[in-house]
C-alpha cells in the first residue's frame, strides 16, 4: 500500500506556535530555560531552461535549528514531485545568485518521480552561521545536467525572511535506530557489485522521523545519476510495493548520504513490515545496489544522539 506523503508546510502548520523577532525572545516569561529553537524559510523561484522541466518549479527552503551546531535544512516543491525521471540534485552555494559561485553544502536530491517533492539533510552548522550566510540555493535538473536550473532563490544575507519558533524537539534526543543494508550484485552500470550502507530512523518529534540513508564507500559513487531510495512492505526476500519515498542520493555527493523527513512516529517504525532499497537510478530501478530490512524483520542497534550530519561533529545542544 502507498501512503500519501504531506507536505513541509503541513508539518510547519503543526510545530509553529508563534512568530519571533529577528533577534529571537525572551524565554522568561514562560518559565523555560532555554529559548525556543527557530526556523526561517526562503522561496525558490523557478528557472526557465531548455531541459526536461522547462518552465522550472517553485519551492521552499527551511532551515530548522536542531542544536548550537547543527541544522536541519529542508526542501519543497510547491507542487510536489516534478514528473521528470530523474532525480533533482541541489546545493547552496556562495554568493548571490547574481553573481554565482562554488557549492558550499550538499543538500539531499528530491525524487522526481514521487514523494510529495520534498528532502532533508542535517548540516553541520549552526543556525545562526546559516540565517547569515552569504549564499543561494539552486535546484538542477539532474546530477548529468548540472547546467540546467530548475529552481533558485537567494537566503541569509542576501534575502530577507522572517525567523519563526521551530521544531519542538523530543527531550533527550530522541530515539535513534539503524539498520545495515547489504551490497546487492545487480545488472547495472553504476555499481554491478552493489554497495553497502546503513538506514537510520532519528525521532525528531512525537511525529517525526529523520530518516538518513548512508553508503559504505569513501566518497561519491561516481555516478553521473542519483540512486533512489524507497521503504518497502514486507521483507526483502518477499517484495513488495513502495511504501515510502526517501530521498535519494546524489552520485556526486562526497558524504554518498541523503536524509527524509517521514511523517510518522518512530514507533510506527521499529515495528514496520518493510525493507529499503537503494536502486541505481529511477531510469534503472531493476538495479537494486543496496537492500536491508527494516523494523519487524530485522534487529537494530538502538541509541540516542547518533550525529546525521556532514562533517562529523557532535551533535550538542538538545539535539
């Protein structure tokens, strides 16, 4: 069975509760210790070009505080998944989009063929660094066709937003659970011995799961694609439909990693009938490269705090 997948704004409808200042506010009067954490979004406008989408898509990038150190940064489509048969590699970069300029963050591809035209990727960087950063977003058409911008939009310095109360984190961390994935011989181009690699589930809110896909090899996998990712029903030996749309993952990303906002609490998860599979590209999904079960068919090592985001560093703070 396939389930719908809701929208960014729908869960930003959900966790936020007021509007702050630029400068943020003033915890006392609620008796809290900490202030709340904050997010700050910022449109994408699309891109004309002669590509496969050519009137280009609208969209949204976020920015949710997780930690003094680490940020969540999300994207949406304004319309969903674009159609295309290929995945949407993005990236922020330096400068203005007047002026252009080198890749800065790896931000996790968004299926171009479903799931509801949304990503996610932890950032290790504060979100204060962020909310200023000299920079911009573009969406490409593909990992084979950089050139092609489908959508772009300035952030931090270069645009102005309003910052608003974020994610109401659970206590502690959260839960955290990870699932081996195994190297699946296949009879693609990109990698016919497969690769392995490891899913994680990170309780984020009560309603929320991070869901971060990772591959087992020093840098990227060299593919001029993106390997779509899915969560399954039943157990791998079985089969079965898509359950879930995760992001995928570039084949020029150095981390080789994407990440999912999934809109279900982790419990649902520890206890699902279902299996994940990485595929080649979403021109070759015969080609599995990477495949594990997940949740009631398989055990996984269980923790709290696990760091999901791109340089290494520790998570801190109430992350």
């Amino acid at each position: 069975m396939t389930f719908p997948a809701p929208t960014l704004r729908a869960f930003a409808a959900l966790l936020l509760l007021a509007v702050l200042p630029l400068a943020g506010c003033d915890s006392s009067d609620s008796g809290m210790d900490e202030e709340p954490l904050r997010q700050v979004s910022y449109p994408l406008a699309a891109q004309s070009n002669s590509g496969a989408i050519p009137s280009g898509v609208d969209g949204t990038v976020t920015f949710w505080e997780l930690s003094d150190s680490q940020t969540l940064v999300t994207l949406e489509l304004t319309d969903g998944a674009t159609g295309a048969d290929v995945s949407h590699p993005a990236h922020i970069h330096q400068n203005s989009a007047s002026e252009s300029g080198p890749i800065e963050f790896y931000l996790s591809p968004i299926d171009g063929s479903g799931g509801g035209g949304t990503s996610a990727r932890v950032i290790d960087a504060s979100f204060d660094t962020l909310a200023d950063f000299d920079g911009y977003v573009n969406i490409h058409e593909s990992v084979a066709n950089l050139s092609t911008i489908v959508s772009q939009g300035n952030i931090g310095a270069n645009a102005d937003a309003t910052v608003t109360e974020g994610l109401d984190l659970v206590e502690g961390g959260g839960q955290t659970l990870t699932y081996d994935l195994g190297a699946n011989q296949n009879n693609g181009n990109a990698a016919p011995s497969g690769i392995a690699g490891e899913v994680t589930f990170r309780e984020v809110t009560t309603d929320l799961t991070l869901v971060t896909l990772s591959l087992d090899i020093s840098g990227a996998t060299g593919a001029s694609v993106s390997h779509p990712a899915h969560i399954h029903d039943n157990d791998a030996s079985t089969g079965g439909p898509i359950a879930i749309y995760l992001s995928p993952i570039d084949g020029s990303d150095p981390a080789a990693k994407s990440a999912k906002l999934v809109n279900r609490p982790i419990g649902e998860l520890e206890t699902y009938d279902g299996y994940v599979n990485i595929h080649e590209s979403l021109a070759n999904l015969g080609a599995v490269v990477s495949q594990g079960n997940i949740g009631a068919n398989a055990s996984a090592a269980s923790g709290g705090g696990d760091d999901d985001g791109d340089s290494g560093n520790g998570g801190g703070g109430r992350y």
